[in-house]
C-alpha cells in the first residue's frame, strides 16, 4: 500500500464527507493504493455514526473509535498502530489542511528519502493572539531541539516513512513535537514544506491558550526525558555534586578566614552569624539530595522493561 492518511478528530462530523471526498479524488487521480485511518477522539455529536455511514460506501475507509476523549497525541498513537502504507500522512480533519499536498509530500518522502516532512503554513488564517504565541513556542522549540530548518512544529499536516511511526510513541500532549520525537529515535533527515493554510469551514477550535503553557512544559519535559532518560545519573549527579562542593567550599572559605582573623588577633564574627552559612548549608542539602534523586532515578531506568530496547535500522 503506498499511502496511510491519519485523521484524529473530535467532533468533525460536518467536514467529513467532504474530507474523505476530496482525499479519495486526489488518491484516484494519482493512482495510489490507500487507505484513510479515521480515529474518533469521543466525539458526542454524531462523528462516528458519519465514519460508518462513509465506510459503508468507501472500503477504503476505517474507523477507529475511542470510549472518552482522551486527545490528539491518545488519537495518533493509536493511528500509528493500524496503518499499512509505505507513507503515512496526518492531517487535521477541519479542512484546514488541504490533501492536495499528498503527492509532493509522498514523493519527497519516498524519492527524496526523508524520514518526516513537516507542514509550514507559512500564512495563517488565524488572529494574532493565536500567531503571535505561536513564532515565539516555534523559536524556543528549535533552539531546545536542536532542529533549526522547522518552523511550525505543530503542524497536523505531515508525512512519515512507515518505520518513524512503527517506532516512535506519542503520549499526553506531545503531539506537537513528533519531530522532535523523532529525532530522538534516530530519525534525523527531517525536511519542511510550505503548505496551503485553510480558513476554518465548519465548527470551532478545540483549543485554547492554555495550549501554550502546557506546550512549553512538554517542551522540557521531552527534552529531559529524551537526553536523560536512559541516563538521569548524568543529569541529577552533575548538579548535586556543583552544588554540594559549591557549599563546601564556602564553608571551608568561612572556616579559613575565621582562623585567619583569630590567629592575626582581628575582630572576627561567628560562622553562624553569616547568611553566607545558611547559603551554604542550603546549598549541601540541596546538593545531597539532588544525588541521591539519581541515584533512585537511576535504579528506575535499570529496572524500565524497555532499558535495553534500541531500535536496529538493518541487519545483512
């Protein structure tokens, strides 16, 4: 099968037929093996009695249905899971993304062998409130990353070599960093392409500002997770042993010049009497326990069911 196109949505029934339509016309037209994996985030207004209905007509349609809304990142994962083709393709179903972009985006996948084209609308139909947050988390994101060549992370239109999605998990709200996700499981050719922004045509957004804060915690939390997780020793060792000597040495500064002023008959102050003290001791504890959080750390990662689990591109 040459083509896998994702589609997570929540309550999308309105733009669904349309959207199924204007894939399946583009797939015709280029002659290419498909299907469309439609994955219902627990909609409550009709959506998954839309996918039957268009299964029944479409064979090349399959539906996936969740009991709750559990999220964009539950919804991909799962997408992921059941998809065949060669290239695997997401898109939001709000026809905001245009899937007149698939055949550039496969054949860059496919002749061009990258690993994870990613959409960049580079002109948006959104307000500034929304614009604006966004080139500031894009900015923070390729400096963290380490890839510079993206400008729109979050981007629902994308295309994937079959292996990226095989071997990758996405979680919580991590969605908006799957390129980064993939950078981390080895995937490093990952190129950008311009695409068509769509002015919403049916419904609402399902997101808010808060997507930002919570985007910018992810941000962190993959960061640490994906240079550290196999080994927090690293992380929690390097700071608690700075911290600790830190404090150290302060105190033996404060103890050298205490015995310095005694022994040259000067007027002297009690080491407790200086904030620089508690500074210090502040810093030691600080210090011990950022050690001894690696070490549990590290106990954990040890006993992790995948310490051990690497992903293997060939074998001859």
């Amino acid at each position: 099968m040459d083509i896998s196109v994702v589609v997570p949505l929540y309550n999308e029934v309105e733009s669904l037929p349309e959207l199924t339509s204007w894939i399946d016309r583009v797939m015709v037209e280029n002659n290419f093996s498909y299907e469309i994996v439609l994955v219902d985030d627990g909609s409550t207004d009709g959506s998954w009695e839309m996918i039957v209905k268009l299964q029944e007509n479409n064979p090349f349609i399959r539906g996936i249905k969740f009991r709750r809304n559990y999220g964009k990142s539950a919804a991909l994962n799962v997408g992921f899971a059941a998809v065949k083709g060669q290239v695997v393709i997401t898109m939001d179903a709000d026809l905001q993304d245009s899937p007149d972009e698939i055949p550039q985006l496969y054949r860059r996948i496919v002749e061009d062998k990258y690993d994870l084209i990613s959409g960049w609308k580079a002109k948006r139909y959104d307000p500034l409130s929304k614009t604006i947050p966004t080139k500031f988390f894009n900015a923070a994101t390729r400096k963290m990353s380490g890839i510079p060549n993206l400008h729109d992370f979050n981007c629902g239109l994308k295309a994937y070599r079959h292996a990226v999605v095989k071997n990758i998990e996405v979680y919580g709200e991590m969605h908006r960093y799957i390129p980064v996700i993939a950078k981390w499981a080895g995937f490093t050719k990952i190129g950008e392409q311009i695409v068509e922004h769509r002015a919403r045509k049916y419904g609402k957004t399902k997101f808010g500002m808060s997507r930002f804060v919570n985007g910018f915690l992810d941000l962190l939390s993959i960061f640490f997770v994906g240079k550290f997780g196999k080994r927090p020793m690293h992380f929690f060792g390097a700071m608690g042993t700075l911290s600790f000597f830190a404090g150290l040495i302060c105190v033996f500064w404060m103890i050298a010049d205490k015995l310095y002023d005694i022994a040259h008959g000067l007027k002297f102050r009690d080491i407790t009497a200086q904030p620089l003290f508690y500074i210090a001791l502040v810093a030691i504890i600080l210090g011990s326990q950022l050690f001894l959080t690696g070490f549990v750390a590290e106990l954990v990662a040890r006993s992790s069911h995948d310490r051990n689990n690497y992903q293997v591109e060939e074998t001859i």
